[in-house]
C-alpha cells in the first residue's frame, strides 16, 4: 500500500521519516527508546515517523511480536503530537526467501525490507561474485519481494556498501541498467511498493542515487524518506536535506 501522496517534493517527503530503530536493534544506540525517538522527531517538527528494527535471524517471529505489541503499549501512553507507524526492516535475504511469518506482517504497519544486507552469514550470495553477478541476484531479490505484495517500500536499493567482494562499492549500481531499473518501476507500481530515499545511500553512492530520482520521476513511483537512524541526531530529516537535494535535483 501507499502511504502518502505521490510527490517530488523533497520538503514534502522529509516531513515523514520512514526509517528509525530503537533499542531492539542491536544496531542502534542506546539512547534510542521510544519516549526519546517521539521527543526528538517532534522537536524536528516530523508529521510521521516509523519505528523499523530488524527482523534477523537472531530473532523469533514470536519475539518480533512482542516487540511490536509493547512498543504499540508504550505509545498509547504518549500523547505523541507525530503520527507512528509501528514497522519492521525486514530481511529479504535471496529470491523468494524472506524470514517473517503472516503474523509479524500482518501486525505491521510499515512493511520495509532490506534485499542488500550481504555482510550478514545468513544472506543468499550470487554464485558469480562480479559486480554484475550481485546486480543481476540484487534484481532477482527485490523484484521477488515485490511480487509477492507484502512489500510497503524497498530500503537503501540496490547499494553495494554491503558487499566484502570488491573494494568499490559503486560497482554494483554502475553494473545495473537504466531499462533493469524501469522495468522495476513498472512492477513496484503494479504492487504499489515504494523506494526509500535513504540519506546515507544519497551520500554514499550520489551518481546512482540521482539516476534512482530521475528514472523513477519518470516512471510516476512512489518514494519514501528515511535516514535508517541508529542515534537520535540523525532522526531530524533536515540535516542532510540540502545536501540530499543537491545530488538528486
């Protein structure tokens, strides 16, 4: 589903930060609870947040529950002035291969899934290690994710960061074609999945990040504004705007 309104305006889309971890990350500092992320994007003046902690292989579908239900029982205690989605950054891990049940996506209010995360020992890996081969697996994963319709929106896309194989993590993207990258836009329309535009993917790979904005601009998709924020200062969207508008407009 489509959470907002299709639009290019950036000022618009970074009014929603779709992409925050707390705590039950293991990634993430810990100063990231939920009272201090709500105080901290209300500061920002964010209309919408999302709480999007990983779902590894280290936890259980019953222990994501959990997490959720009590992140959901601490919020009703809140009078929180920003709107909460209660998500997950779910592990797309090869083609056709997520680990989440029906259950943790149906409690979900913001399915967002990582097709990328190579460094991690559980993630499927091309059997051709060329920047190609993992562009090509990279294609096969997320056009899987969405076909199969539980995908809200795709994290950081296509980015190499995660990659051990090759020094240049550029390669990757550079390795993925305009026309590769359109006919996915046709097919995250059909299933009206969404594409994140993460602030440390912009800065990291801004050639591909500019090609992303456009190509997708012209095939009418639905983005979404996220900075995967470990730490509370990297929760205010405004930040790294300037910067981030610089490279894609």
């Amino acid at each position: 589903m489509y959470f907002f309104e299709r639009t290019y305006d950036l000022d618009a889309l970074a009014a929603h930060n779709l992409h925050i971890h707390t705590v039950f990350s293991h990634c993430a500092k810990p100063e990231m609870t939920l009272a201090a992320i709500v105080e901290t994007a209300q500061a920002a003046g964010l209309e919408t947040i999302a709480l999007t902690d990983h779902f590894n292989t280290d936890i259980s579908n019953k222990q994501f529950l959990r997490h959720i239900a009590s992140l959901k029982s601490e919020a009703e205690t809140r009078c929180a002035r920003v709107k909460i989605l209660f998500g997950g950054e779910l592990s797309a891990y090869a083609p056709g291969e997520t680990l989440e049940n029906e259950a943790v996506r149906q409690a979900l209010d913001y399915r967002l899934y990582s097709c990328n995360h190579y460094h991690l020992d559980f993630w499927g890996q091309p059997g051709d290690k060329t920047p190609r081969g993992y562009a090509e697996y990279s294609l096969r994963v997320i056009s899987s994710v969405i076909s199969s319709g539980s995908a809200d929106c795709i994290a950081h896309p296509l980015i190499g960061r995660f990659v051990k194989a090759f020094e240049d993590k550029t390669l990757l993207t550079k390795a993925v074609t305009d026309n590769e990258l359109g006919a996915l836009f046709e097919l995250s329309n059909q299933y009206l999945t969404a594409w994140e535009i993460n602030t440390g993917a912009v800065l990291g790979d801004p050639d591909f990040a500019r090609r992303l904005w456009h190509i997708g601009k012209e095939a009418g998709v639905v983005f979404c504004y996220g900075t995967d924020a470990h730490l509370l200062k990297n929760i205010d969207t405004a930040q790294r705007l300037a910067e981030i508008k610089e490279i894609l407009l």
